[in-house]
C-alpha cells in the first residue's frame, strides 16, 4: 500500500514538473527531473510489486501522461502566468499613432541615425519612421514616402 502511494505520488510530480517545464525557462532541467521521477515510480512497481503491474503503469503512462500534458497546457492557455493571445486596440495595445496618413509627402529631418529605422521629427513632432534599407545620417532632410499599417517610410530629400 505504501508503494502505491509513492508510485501516485512520483508520478502526479512528474506530470505536474513537466507541465511546470512550460512556464519556467529551465533549458530542459525540469524535464530530466520529470523524466527521472516517472522512471523511479515505474521502477518501483517492477521491483516493489511486479512485473505485469510495471508493464500495466507503463502502458497507462503511454497514454495518460500525453493527457495529462495536454489538458495542463490548455489549462496554462488560460491562466493569468501566460501571455495573452492577442494585443487588442480596446485593452490599450498600439502599435503606433493612428492618423499618421497626414505626413504623407511631407518633409521634416532626421534626428536619430535611419539604420534603416529610426526617429524623425515632422511638423514639430517626434515618429518612429523607417526607410527602405537606406542608412541615412542624422540631421539630414527627410520625405515621407509612404504611410501604411504602422510604419511611416522615409527617404532622405534631394536637394
């Protein structure tokens, strides 16, 4: 009776070390601890108990461990210590200023390096801008381009 309590016991710890190897960033030493706690408990049933109820907890590990890291993970899915799925405008998540469209075609200069992003100041304002793979140095003059999604695409202006 002692044995099968240590054997639940090591193996509910080892599902439960491999679920935790999803949340904590261990390079795999969890997962060795996982591994060594389900092999000692499987160990313990061929040497404690017998040999067909070792096969018969290897079996069952076959095909309830899986499980039991499949319904972790959907657990984890949605539980506060994973990051969320999305990033939504609504919870205050931008990516850049909406309304960028009016800098089209405007000029303004550089005031970080452009290597190839980097910040421009256009109409007394400070953008994140961007260019097409060009360096372009601070201080110099700058058009805008473009305008999509979330980029503000530069070139540096000819004189």
């Amino acid at each position: 009776m002692k044995i099968a309590l240590t054997v639940v016991v090591l193996q509910l710890l080892g599902v439960a070390a491999i679920i935790a190897e999803f949340i904590i960033p261990s390079f795999g030493v969890i997962s060795v601890i996982a591994g060594v706690l389900l092999v000692l408990s499987i160990y313990m049933v061929f040497t404690g108990v017998s040999s067909q109820m070792g096969y018969a907890l290897v079996i069952a590990d076959i095909f309830l461990i899986p499980a039991a890291i499949f319904f972790g993970a959907k657990v984890l899915e949605h539980s506060p210590v994973t990051l969320k799925k999305q990033l939504k405008s609504d919870e205050g998540a931008t990516s850049q200023k909406k309304g960028l469209e009016h800098f089209l075609g405007l000029e303004g200069r550089a005031i970080t390096d452009l290597r190839p992003s980097g910040v421009a100041l256009l109409e007394n304002e400070r953008i994140d801008v961007v260019t097409r793979g060009e360096y372009i140095e601070k201080e110099s003059p700058i058009v805008v381009l473009s305008v999509t999604a979330n980029s503000v695409i530069v070139k540096k202006r000819e004189s």
